[in-house]
C-alpha cells in the first residue's frame, strides 16, 4: 500500500506532516509514503528513509490561495502532484493538512468522481458520550454550500458506507439534521430529502435528530447540507474548547482549596478532553472520489498526521472506494431501466 502526502500542506509543514509520517511508519510497517514538497525541507525531519520517498516539488499552494485557480495553475504543487501521483495508479490514497478547497478541487478534477455521484462529501467522525458507539459520521462538513435533497440521499448512503466499512458499525442508524424531529419539520428540501430517506430499504433511517442530540448517541451517522454542517463542527468545537478554559479558570481562580480538589480531579479531566477531541479519529474524508482523500487540520500536530494516515490504511483495506463504485454503478443501471 502506498499513501501519497502532501507534505508542504498545513500551518505546520513539513516539520509535523513528516513527524507524523515517521510515527506512523512505526506502525504500518508495511505502508510506503510518498510525500510530496521541498526535499531540502523535508529531509530535515528524516533520518531513516525505510519506506520512505521525497518526490520534490517547487510550488505550495498556500492557505491563501484560490482554490480552483491555484489546482489548475501550481501543476507542480505538493497537493496537485500528490493528487495525480493518486490518479496515475502509483498510491492508493492521499492525504493533506492544506488547503481545504484545493483538496476539493484535486478531488474532484485530478482524481474524479464515482460515476453515479452527484456530489463528494466531506465526512467527519465527531464523539459519542452515550450509546454503545463513542463516535458518528457526520456529512457533509462543508464540500457543499448547497445542496438538494438527493444529495442529501446521496450523503447518507455515503456515510452509511463509511460508518460499516470503516467504522464497523453493523447497520448504522442514519439520521437528518433538521430544526425538529416531526416528519414535517425543516423547509421543503428537507421535507424531500425526509421521504427519499425514508423509502430507500438499503439504510437503516431513524428520522430527524435536533443539533442539541448529536452528541447523545442517538444516531451513527448524520445527515446535512455542507454549510451547515462546518458550522455545527465548528461550534461543537468551541464548545468543547471554551468549557475546557473556563473549567480550568474556575480552578485556577478559587484559591487552594479549589486547586487542591482540580488536582485531584486532574485524570478525570484529562478523560473529558480525551473524549471530546475527534482529531483521534483522524482527518475528515472526502467521499465519492474514486480513491481515499484525508483532509487533517491546518494546525495538526504529529500524534493528529499520524491519526489520519491510520484512517487511510484502513479505508484502503476496506476497499470502501471499490464498494462505493459498485453500488453506484449498479444503483445508475437500474434507474436507466426503469426509464
């Protein structure tokens, strides 16, 4: 198996992409990684190349950059190439902590679509503290602004894929993000993207799920429109991220004998913070493209890289993109019999 990484991509790089690389070869003895930037750069965090390769690279698309105008243009960019190393059959998946719509874009325009797919989705696995599972899929987390209700189908059979595949959940329960849990509830895309959902026997649907249960357990993969979604997971993480600070100050600030009892409470502390941070899970996934595509954080540190080169291993044993490619295949010649 071959992982192709982008190596210059992230506020990081290269210094924590090639770390995590490192830490992850560790593990996945029998992984090569491609990484892709500035040699000179990256041989610096390198001091045994076992199953490693340096393929240089001139340009950086840049946080900056214009999404679909630096992909077309940085032809010789970290991303791009490693997004065409992906597409020329020389790795299995690529992994980056760049630009996010350039990964779209190097997605969708160097690596491709499934047939069948209207719309990739951009999947994320965010915690559980309730139910037998300790995490769900959420998508889309922000590929698509907009979306109709058969994307919003498309995006649950999607998930259902990954949550089994990957997540090796046996029949995953889906849900649809929506502003209430009657049928009727949400505007009228909604209300179709209900029925679509609802008549389709190949997934498990369990109805509408309210924003204030997503971290309840109530469901294994949950279903929205790609604006919305980056916003409830960016919300779920300042949340998460301001009662750490304000639990801490509160310690902090109640004299000794709340600092005595924060100490003795350090451990439990530390097991909320563990639960709450969904980076352990990896990166978040491009879905629909015909090979694995991991997009990490800008800022991910080597534990995060490491995560998610994890995350691609296992999708390129679960063969998940084959499998997609086949029931979407399958799915587009049955609708063009019945027309």
């Amino acid at each position: 198996m071959k992982i192709a990484v982008d190596a210059m991509g992230g506020d990081n790089a290269p210094e924590e992409i090639v770390k995590g690389v490192v830490a992850a070869r560790e593990e996945l003895s029998d992984v090569e990684f491609v990484l892709f930037g500035k040699k000179e750069e990256i041989q610096k965090y390198v001091s045994d190349f076992k199953n490693i390769t340096i393929v240089h690279t001139d340009e950086v698309i840049t946080m900056e950059d214009e999404p679909v105008r630096a992909v077309r243009k940085k032809k010789n960019s970290s991303m791009v190439m490693a997004a065409q190393a992906v597409k020329n059959g020389d790795a299995d998946a690529l992994f980056s902590a760049g630009n996010t719509g350039a990964l779209l874009a190097a997605g969708l325009f160097v690596i491709g679509r499934i047939k069948g797919v209207d719309r990739p989705g951009m999947t994320t696995t965010l915690p559980s503290l309730e139910g037998a599972q300790d995490s769900f899929t959420m998508l889309d987390v922000g590929a698509n602004a907009e979306s109709k209700a058969k994307n919003l189908h498309e995006f649950a059979v999607l998930g259902n894929f990954y949550s089994c595949n990957v997540m090796q959940v046996t029949n995953p329960r889906i849900a649809l993000l929506n502003n209430g849990t009657e049928y009727d509830k949400g505007d009228r895309i909604h209300k179709e993207a209900y029925q679509l959902l609802e008549a389709d026997d190949s997934i498990n649907f369990v109805g509408n799920i309210e924003s204030r249960e997503l971290l309840n357990g109530t469901a294994d993969v949950v279903v929205t429109d790609g604006f919305t979604g980056n916003a409830v997971l960016k919300n779920t993480e300042g949340t998460a991220l301001s009662m750490l600070k304000l639990i801490k100050h509160a310690i902090l600030d109640s004299g000794v004998s709340g600092k005595l009892g924060g100490l003795l409470l350090k451990n439990s502390f530390k097991e909320v913070q563990d639960k709450m941070d969904y980076s352990k899970h990896g990166g978040a996934v491009l879905l629909g493209v015909k090979a694995p595509v991991v997009k990490a954080h800008g800022s991910s540190n080597e534990e995060q890289v490491k995560n998610a080169l994890r995350q691609l291993t296992t999708m390129v044993d679960s063969r998940i993109t084959k499998n997609l490619s086949d029931y979407f295949e399958t799915h587009q010649s049955r609708q063009e019999e019945k027309e």
